[in-house]
C-alpha cells in the first residue's frame, strides 16, 4: 500500500482491494461501477456469474447474471441503479433497471456488422451499422442513449430511450471525426460525448448531433473515462510504444490536475466521496484509490 498522486488528488492504493469468497477466482476483468448503496460491481469475462458484488470495504457481497449477458465489458450505472451494459461478443447493448429486468436490448444479437475486419481491433475496412463487438453503453441527460463501436467497428451510435436508432457517425482511420478502436465513452451533464479513441491515441469530444467539438491529444491507449461530481475528467492509458500506464486527472478543458503510474486498467470508476477504483485486467485484481483529505 503506498500513495499516488499530487495536492487535492493525492490517494492511498489498496493493490488487491475486492476478496473473493475462499476457493473463487477472478475472471479477466473489464468493468467496475458503484451503485447508490456504495455497492461496487466488477464485471468479469470467461468466469460466472459475470458480475460480482462488493461491499465498500472489498468483502464479496453477491452476484448478478444478466439476462443475456455473456462477455460484458465497460459498464455504467445511473442514480436510479439502472445498468447499463454490451454484451461484447454478441454484438448488443442492453439497459436493466435496479431489479434486473431488461428494458433496453440494441443491436442484432448474435450478428456483427459486415466492416471487413479481419482481426480484433483490426482496421475497419467499412463503417458498418450498430453493433460489431461494441465498447460502452451511456445515456445523456434527456435519456438518449450513445454506445461507442467498437473492437470491430469504427463508429458510435444514438438511439432513442427506447432502443431506437437515431444516428450513426464515424469511419475509420485517423483524421478528425475518425476512428480506431473506440474503446469507451462518456457523456457529459451538458451532453458532450467523449470517446476514447484508443489506437489513434486520443479522445474526441462530440456534441450529441455528433458534430465534433475538440480532441485531447498524446493519450496513449486511452482505454476508458470517467467523471466525478464536479465533472473532472478521470483517464486511465494503458501506453503505447514504451509508454508508461498511468491515471490521469484532468478538468473539462483538458487540464491535467494530476497524474500518477498504475498497472494496466480496463475501466476507471469515481465515486461520490472522490475514491478512484479501477480493474486490472490480465492481473485479475481489483485496486481501489481512497481519496486523503
């Protein structure tokens, strides 16, 4: 246990944070939420059930199994407790409320969209339409409804509140408007569209008609966003080309209040008393950054 960070960010590290039940084991680990209990979830792949319940001091608590829910990936929860989830390889999005009922499934379950990949996270040789191995579901404040797409696809989408397609944007490559590997979003309060944009290293930040509004720079392999209450800007980079990893802290302007090392991360999550958890993926554990003020 050590500490990160500089000034009102500073933050002591809890390595192996979230305790398993004696004779459990992680899965790869890709998604971390806190819900309005200050429950945590930890969303996990190729390990069941594929998300797993904490307490706040990191004792297992229980589980959920979403109807439909394979290979999930970056997640996101309201105030309501409503989830918001991409089931990864069967190429749709789904919202759940607080009781695990669906009210929400896009896409065309089982069926990626023809762009011509060949590879994971290959470069997409044509737009295609929602979904191929899609990244993240987010809703804006009216409740429209942005997921960022994806591992094999080039493009988000926005649809209605209830699952209707209203727009797509993006193409492939590396020019203003342009993708590889949208790997995550977040939505503003003032609904602003942040997408990491991983393999062009930077995000792009959208209006939500999809009109590009600016783009952060020299973020190698952004990999996820998320905001706090004050709307600062929190980013995990798993680096590139020698690169270190590190968490950056930022405020809407794209100013960097702070940044420290951390292992390689999936998702980053803020909650309501400033404590930063993220998961690191290959090393199957869970590390929780508590806010010192």
């Amino acid at each position: 246990m050590g500490t990160v960070g500089t000034g009102e960010y500073t933050y002591r590290v809890t390595e192996n944070w979230a305790k398993l039940p004696k004779g459990s084991r992680f899965g790869i680990l890709v998604g971390v939420v806190v819900d309005s209990k200050e429950r945590v979830y930890i969303c996990q792949q190729r390990e069941s059930p594929p998300i797993l319940i904490f307490d706040r001091e990191g004792n297992y608590i229980g589980s959920k199994t979403p109807v439909g829910l394979i290979e999930g990936h970056i997640m996101y929860i309201d105030a309501s407790d409503n989830l918001y989830l991409v089931e990864r390889i069967d190429h749709v999005a789904m919202k759940f409320d607080s009781q695990d009922n669906k009210l929400v499934e896009m896409g065309n379950r089982g069926h990626g969209s023809d762009t011509g990949v060949t590879a994971l996270g290959g470069l997409v040789k044509r737009p295609g339409p929602p979904f191929n191995m899609p990244t993240r579901l987010m809703p804006s404040s009216t409740g429209e409804l942005f997921v960022s797409d994806g591992y094999c696809n080039s493009r988000f989408h926005k649809f209605s509140d209830n699952g209707d397609l209203l727009n797509s944007w993006g193409a492939a490559g590396s020019e203003v408007g342009a993708f590889h590997l949208p790997h995550s979003l977040w939505v503003s309060k003032d609904d602003l569209v942040y997408i990491c944009d991983r393999n062009n290293n930077r995000i792009q930040i959208f209006d939500a008609q999809g009109t590009f509004v600016d783009q952060w720079t020299d973020m190698p392999g952004v990999t996820d966003i998320c905001m706090d209450k004050k709307e600062n800007v929190y980013v995990h980079e798993n680096g590139y080309h020698g690169t270190d990893s590190k968490t950056k802290i930022m405020d809407k302007k794209g100013n960097v209040l702070s940044q420290f090392e951390s292992p390689q991360s999936h998702q980053i999550w803020v909650d309501k008393h400033g404590d930063i958890y993220q998961v690191v993926t290959w090393e199957q554990r869970v590390i929780k950054m508590i806010k010192q003020v």
